[in-house]
C-alpha cells in the first residue's frame, strides 16, 4: 500500500478462491521490488501467477516510465482487446513508453544486483530508524516505502500533521532530503494514522541512507521535544 508500506499477505487472500471470488492484483508499488527477482507479490509469496485473474500495474514507478498494463489469462486479454474502450477515461500506450517498460524489465533482468541492492539498502534504513525518538516505523520490513508514525499523537490531527510536516520541512532544509508527511487517503478504507513517507531505491549509497537516518534523528528529537515542552 503506497500510504502505509503495507504489504498485502496475497497468500492468505488467494484461498478465498475457494468461494468463488476473482482476484485482482493491483501490483503497481510491488513490481520492480518485492520478490527475488522483482517479479512482485505472486514471486514474494510463491503464488503462481495463473491463480490471479487480473493483474494490472502503473509503470511510473520501479519501471521509470509512464502509463499501465492490465494482463491476464488468454481469455481476458482477448476480451480486453476486443471490448476495451481505448480512449475512454485513457489513451492508447505509445509505443515508445512500452519500449521503455521493456528496457527496464530487460535491465533487471540482466542485473539481478538491483533487487539485493535495493533490499540491503531497505535493511540498513530500518536499522538506522528502529530506535528514532517519538516516531515508530510502522510499514513493512520489505517494503521499499518506509512509514514513520507518531509514537504518541496529540489527540488532533491537525496538530499530529503540522509536527509531521515541521519535521519533513526541517529534514529537506538541514540535510536536503525530501520526505512526505502523509495525510489520511481518502481512498484507504482503513483509518491509517498520518506520518511520514520515505521512498527507498537501489540507487542510493550507505552514505546517502545514514545521512536521511542522522538529519531525521536530529529533526525528530528537536520538534518533538519543543511540542513537549
């Protein structure tokens, strides 16, 4: 889930099959990241892929490019070609952001580097946040979004929003790292709590992660110890 770092336990939601149920995978924040090989949630949970019936996915993310794809078994992709309205709420893909989606699986593929990298570097972010003062992480450990919440909240969500943006603002300013302070979806079905939002890539060094961990140390400390004063 992009606003909490969630991951959905799609093992445990694939046996409601049973009750003749249909599944559709949106896998937008997990292709790319989430699996061995960056196949996303059918790798990481050892789902075969045959057992959903439609997965689609934004390719704005890991896949650096724009638009989406919609896939499925032969009789549902037959039925997208031919019932699918391809300029209706959309566009057609051009072709060159599908060359593009296409380079970048091919990448992955042939740098199988990329996916441990971006793990180690998820693990070495959790170690250096496990103990931030008055925040908690709250997302999960393998996700590439990491989701700090507020350990103790004041009771008003205003009040939670404005220390959360402080510390976003004093974190961008000191050690010129951009992290989001994030508000409650109104897409979530789930009351979310509010807090802040780092995005995890391969691309960053050690040197990178430790300086986010030390400036979010030092903004945490500041604000929340001001607020309490």
């Amino acid at each position: 889930m992009r606003n909490s770092g969630q991951i959905a336990p799609l093992d445990e939601i694939i046996r409601l099959k049973k009750y003749r149920f249909r599944v559709l995978l949106d896998e937008s924040n997990s292709v790319g990241v989430l699996g061995c090989t960056g196949r996303g949630l059918t790798e990481q949970f050892g789902v075969p892929v045959e057992k959903i019936d439609i997965i689609t996915a934004a390719m704005g993310h890991a896949l650096a490019t724009e638009g989406g794809f919609c896939t499925g078994s032969s009789r549902v992709n037959d039925h997208q070609r031919l019932s699918g309205s391809g300029y209706l709420f959309s566009a057609s893909l051009p072709p060159y952001l599908a060359s593009a989606a296409i380079t970048a699986i091919d990448i992955l593929e042939e740098n199988p580097s990329l996916i441990r990298k971006l793990k180690e570097n998820i693990a070495l972010l959790w170690k250096g946040l496990s103990d931030i003062p008055g925040l908690s992480l709250a997302s999960n450990p393998k996700s590439p979004i990491v989701f700090l919440r507020l350990k103790k909240p004041t009771g008003c969500a205003r009040n939670d929003l404005q220390l959360l943006e402080d510390i976003a603002a004093y974190v961008l300013k000191e050690g010129s790292i951009c992290v989001v302070a994030s508000k409650r979806s109104t897409l979530d079905k789930c009351r979310l709590p509010m807090g802040i939002r780092l995005f995890v890539s391969a691309a960053h060094s050690e040197s990178d992660l430790r300086k986010a961990c030390e400036t979010l140390w030092r903004a945490a400390a500041r604000i929340l110890e001001e607020n309490t004063k």
